[in-house]
DNA sequence: GGCATAAGGTATGACAGAGAACCATTGCTT
DNA sequence: AAGCAATGGTTCTCTGTCATACCTTATGCC
C-alpha cells in the first residue's frame, strides 16, 4: 500500500515544478526591458543604458539583446540613434499600443487575481518591514518619493505612483521581496493602462500614500500594513469593476 | 538640464536588471529537483517522476535533465532502478552531507534576512488571503495536513511542517505566491538542517500552528496574519541565533 | 579641420542545449 | 515461456546563444 501516497500528490509538485525557463530566454529578456518601461523607471524621453551594460546586467549575449530592442522598435516603444552620445531612448507612449496585438494577448493570459492578491501581501509586507527597521538614509528616501508624487503631473502620475512603492519595496530590506514586487508592478501597471485614470481615485490615493509613510514614519508596522492593504483593495476593486 | 534625472537612478534599475537565467540553466533545474528533496514533496524512499516527465515539467531535455540526476546520484541523494516501475528513487540523508561542500558553499551565499524576512511576508500574507476566502474543500486539506504534523515523528517533522505551510501558500489562491513560498522555505529548510530540532521550540511551534489554522478556520484574518507573524518571529529568532 | 570617443550595426566561429530516435533492462500479464 | 510496457541509458543532429572582433556614425575637443 505504499503508505497511501502512491500516487504523486498532485497539489504541492506543481509549485516547485514551473518551467525553469519561460521561453525562448530571449523572451525572458524582452519581459525585463519592457518592466524597465513600464515602470517608468527610464522615462519617455530618456536614454537606457547601452547595450553593452545592458546585455551584461541582463547576463545575456548582445547579440540577444539586439533582437529584444529590434521588437521594441518595430512596436515604436524606442528609437535608436548612433554615434557618440546616441543610444537607445524610451518614445512617448502612443495613443494605440495595441497595434500588433502582440502584446495584447499578453494581458488576456494574466491572472488577474493572483497578480492582484500577491501584490496586496507584498506591499503589505514590505510596509510592514519599513515600518520596524528604517534607516535616517530611508526616511529621507521616502520622504522625497512621496513628495514627488504630491507634485505630479496626471500624465506623470502613475509612474510617480510605481516609484513610490517601489521605494517602499527596496527599503523592506529584502532583495528577492524588491524584486519581485517589481515584476508584479509592471503587470499591475499594464493592467491599469487599461482602464480610465480618475482624478477622485487619484486624490483618494494620495491620501491612502500619506497615510501609509506617515504610518512608516512613525514606526508603526500595524498601521503601515492595514493602511496598505486598504490602499491596495481600492485599486484591487477598480480593476476588478472594469475587468469583470 | 534634462529634469535633473541625468545620471540613472541606481538603486530601483537593481531590482530589474536582474541576471536572465542564473547559471548554466541546467543549474536551475537542479535548483528545482533539490527544492523537491529539501521540501520533502517526494520523501525517502518515493520514486520521482520519470524522466520525461520531469523534463517536461520543467522544459529542459531530457538529457539536460539527466545531467541534474547524476549530480544527485553522486551525492548519494538519489538512485536510479531500470525497468518497468524503475525509476528515481530519493535516498534516505545520509549523516554527512556537506562531505564534497559543494552544497555546503551555496549555503554561505544565501542573503539569510533576505529569506527570513521574505518568509515571513509571504506567509503573513498567505495566512490572510486563506482567512479571507476558504472553501470546504480547502477546510478539509488544512485539517489534514495540520493532523499530519501532530501525529509527526521527529525524524519527519521537518517535511510535514513544511507541507502544512506550502498548503496554506497554495490556498491563498495566488499561484505566484505558492512558487515564491516554495522557493524560499527550500532555502529555510536547506539553513534549518544546519541547526539542532530541539523539541521544545517543536511543541511550541505545534502551538502556533493550531493558533495559525485556528484563525484561518475562523475566517479572522488579521488573528491568521499575527499568529503568523509570532511564528515567522520564532524561526527566525532561532536561526539568527544559531548563524549569528 | 582632424582626431578621439562612445555609441549602435555587423559578421563569424564555438558550444550548450533541445529534440528525436533508438537500445537495454525489468517486471507484470497472458 | 513469451510478449508487452514503462522505465533508465545512449547517441545523433540542429538550432539558439555566446563571445569576440571589427565596421559605421555622430559628437565634442584640440
């Protein structure tokens, strides 16, 4: 009878037996670059680094990493320019990105509600982990984020918006939990380019944004996280209204 | 002046410009094979999915793959059976494993509160969504697998303690946040065997554990998250103690 | 004007890994 | 006893990626 576990419990193998490569590898880079971009963390406007140092954070050849640029071109997401001060710089965003319908397959294969739900426990997290070890370098940090999104433009705003939190992410002291609260934002972020910004949620939200660093500040981790988690359900039901 | 965001932001580019593919690739698969051993999914004595299944799992050839299996073989981790109901089977751990120290340097270079804290958020986290929204069906898997645990004889304590907390992860209902979790408590259990199990701090964890389902079967999530939280706070104490 | 420099653009050879086909071994079934 | 089926073991070829070197273009500086 084998102790009753004959069969492979097929429950728990599935966590840990995900592909160890998602793709072609090169997709894999393509997905990093274009969080690059939709974090905002290189502006429109703005230059990334060369594709030399690129290809080398990237562990990549650059060869490979030509190819990803060569899509993000054809999709007029950058532009290209040689010679000495050149390099590859981030388009504004264009009125119709779906275009190719390329990336729009991707949204529809996102889930919706895992990517919610993992984004709550993080920030949550990572507020939390803020709120019991911040350093005079990290309020000062937090600080400047916070005012920089109080300043924004609307069109600036969401990237404004990602910076924060992922200021927030970084000082949690956990590299792996900053990592990969930047993957989840990205997605977050192509989900919301897909429904209206509202200036009442946008106003609502820099409230919850106070709230959650005053609570920082104050040492506060109880505080920190259900401030954020609150902060997080609002965005979680607006996108849920409008994906439903 | 160019907005005065010349020089690129070097702490958040970090947190995306992370390597593609850490290591040779085939080093991620065993990363993955050694998650199925440390988190006890196939315990001693139980054979792993075939060869081609596991390649098909986890994308690699199946040649690849073999290359991962004969690292383990060496190791006196597994063995291999040919025939009809061969297979791979998982070798009981032999006393001294850290005898080529090739396991033994990965070790050293594990971020230890990067883990700890990361775990704990995740977890946190995971305790609440299951509070939030659980179904019967997952009711009657929670109470398995906590009785599994009280029934647990030392030596296989390790393993059923860590297939009550993959369950939890996996209820949460995020799939992200169940990979995650996996990944983290393979390298918690890989800091944990380096370690005395003391029996005390194993009745205390029992207690938390019944407090944690407890408050998850009362749909309390913020009971769910504390108790969480205690129990987080107790391991890691512990393992900041011992490594210190 | 000419040169140095830093960036993108191009070409080539070596190698790791994928995929498929096939062999060898074992135990159950007939 | 014979055959079948499922598994590990082996070998082959082919594609993708890497590493490297070199070419081309644009800008600043002398």
């Amino acid at each position: 009878m084998a102790g009753g576990a004959g069969d492979p419990p097929p429950g728990p193998l599935d966590s840990v037996l995900r592909p160890v490569r998602a793709g072609n590898g090169f997709e894999e880079a393509l997905e990093q670059v274009l969080q690059l971009l939709r974090l905002g963390l290189v502006p429109p406007g703005e230059r990334l680094p060369s594709e030399r140092e690129l290809s080398q954070h990237l562990r990549i050849s650059r060869v490979t990493l030509r190819e990803v640029l060569k899509v993000l071109q054809d999709q007029n997401m950058v532009e290209s320019r040689r010679g000495r001060y050149g390099g590859t710089f981030v388009l504004p965003r264009t009125a119709a990105p779906d275009g190719s319908g390329e990336l729009r397959r991707r949204i529809a294969a996102v889930d919706v509600e895992d990517t919610l739900r993992f984004r709550e426990v993080l920030e949550a997290g990572a507020a939390g982990l803020c709120a019991e070890g911040l350093t005079a370098d990290g309020e000062e940090r937090l600080r400047g984020a916070l005012d920089a999104t109080q300043g924004a433009r609307l069109e600036d705003y969401r990237r404004q918006d990602t910076l924060l939190h992922l200021t927030l992410a970084e000082l949690s002291g956990s590299r792996t939990l900053a990592a990969q609260y930047a993957a989840v934002r990205a997605t977050l972020n192509e989900l919301l380019d897909g429904i209206p910004l509202l200036v009442r949620n946008l106003e609502h939200s820099q409230q919850q944004h106070a709230a959650v660093v005053e609570a920082v500040l104050d040492r506060d981790p109880d505080a920190a996280r259900e401030m954020t988690r609150e902060h997080c359900g609002g965005t979680a039901a607006l996108l849920r209204g409008f994906l439903a």
